[in-house]
C-alpha cells in the first residue's frame, strides 16, 4: 500500500524545492543519499510519532534544476535556507542517509543549533583510505542490487526488469541527472571532506549511527572512527543488512524512533 504524503513546494534561491512529507510530532528532516530510486515509502516507519520531512535535493528527484550548485557548501546553503522558510515551532530532529549523512555530517557542524538530534544512516564523507568506498563505476548495473542490499531481491525491486520500456527509458534519464548533480559535488574532494573529523567534533547533538554490517558500497569498518570522533554518539549495528537499512530492515526505524523520542 503506498504511503499517503503531502506534497509542498518551495522556492529555495531559484531552485524550485520538493519536499514529500508525512506523520505527526516533532519534525525530523531527512536528507537523502546520492540517487532517490529507493524513494521515501520507509518513512511510514517514523511517521507514527514523527512529522518526516523528506526534501529532494537541488537537481535530483522531484525538485528542479539547480546548475548553480559547486560543491558541497550549495546544500548547506541551501538546507539552512530551506529551515528559515519551513519556520518550524520546534527544533528538528536531522537525518541523513549516505551521501545524506556526509551532508547532515556538515550541516550539524555548522549550524547545531539548529537542530535537535542526529541520525547518520552509513554515512558518506570520510573518505578514509584504509576503509574505502566501493567505486560506483566499476559496478556493472546488473550487479547494483548486491551492492546495495544484502539479500539482493530487496533492492532489484527499484530497478527495471525489462518488462516496461517507458519505465526504463525515466530510470536512465533520472540517475544520469543526479549524476550530474553529484559529480558536482564530489568534483573538489570525492564524496566527502578531508577535514569531516573536524567537523565531527563540533556535533555536540545527541547522534545515533545506523550502519548494515554486510553493507558492501560504504564498509561499516568505518564506523568506529566516526564513533571516536563525534562526542555524543552511540551505535546501532544491523546484522545481515547492506547498504539500504531502512528498506531492508523497515523495524529499524522503530529503534531510530525510540531513539529520537527519548
């Protein structure tokens, strides 16, 4: 059954923003990863206690084109103008998905203030060499869903099989966009900053990190440096899980509620 979002719209700086939403309570902003072909059907998981808040980023998904954006410092820009036009009552919660959690990474740093706690969900942008990224081209498409979940069948269902050419023919055209849009991003450093753990150190934020032991794109080997360096962290790992936890382990989402809630 499909989840029953609202749908706003805003115009942040020229880009026009989509931002899906859903549930009630206190508000959590969710930024998503470097592709949207997962969609946002997990946020139900949250949506029993929480009002999500699931913008698409400048030139992916649903929201416009945004030719201006450079590197990474555009969406911070851009996710703190976002905040001043929402003018929520209450201080969010902040949510960020692998190249979402590199980004949500920054922007806790710069602007903790800002937010309540943090979720970072196999995070991006730490670039460490002794535990490295997949690279995403050397990933034959057919291979994707392996890398993506652990039990590949979760993840092939976002994909084409071959039986809806129109179906096909959006898929290529949408990640050749956001590709696009990423490539910008990652043109100064990869995807990421040879000073996150600086950053990190300024994340005074309650902060849970959500990482799938078998996650084969971003190694959850990672993780205990992410742990040493934000002060306030704890760690939540998902056993027999890749890359996607909330698609492929949704009662996850009811730890991450609790977390959130306490």
């Amino acid at each position: 059954m499909a989840v029953n979002f609202e749908t706003l719209e805003y115009d942040i700086g020229g880009v026009r923003t989509v931002v899906k939403a859903v549930g009630r309570g206190r508000p959590v902003l969710f930024l998503h990863g470097a592709a949207t072909l997962e969609g946002f059907d997990f946020a139900e998981g949250l949506a029993d206690r929480f009002r999500v808040l699931l913008p698409s980023h400048p030139g992916m998904g649903l929201s416009g084109p945004a030719p201006h954006v450079a590197d990474i410092s555009d969406m911070l820009l851009h996710y703190l103008n976002l905040l001043d036009v929402l003018d929520l009552a209450e201080k969010p919660h902040l949510m960020g998905f692998s190249m979402g959690g590199w980004m949500a990474t920054e922007l806790a740093a710069i602007a903790r203030d800002r937010f309540d706690k943090l979720v970072l969900i196999a995070p991006a942008g730490l670039n460490d060499p002794a535990h490295p990224a997949t690279p995403l081209g050397g990933i034959a498409p057919q291979d994707f869903p392996g890398y993506l979940t652990h039990d590949p069948a979760v993840a092939a269902r976002f994909f084409p099989d071959g039986s809806d050419p129109a179906f096909a023919e959006s898929f290529g055209a949408d990640r050749a966009r956001e590709g696009d849009l990423v490539g910008r991003l990652c043109a100064p450093f990869g995807m990421g900053h040879p000073n996150l753990r600086r950053f990190m150190a300024r994340i005074t934020n309650p902060t849970l990190l959500v990482w799938g032991e078998r996650d084969r794109l971003l190694p959850a080997s990672q993780a205990p440096i992410w742990l040493e360096n934000l002060p306030a962290a704890q760690f939540l790992s998902v056993p027999d899980t890749g890359h996607l936890v909330p698609q492929e382990r949704p009662e996850t989402l009811k730890t991450i509620g609790d977390f959130l809630a306490a």
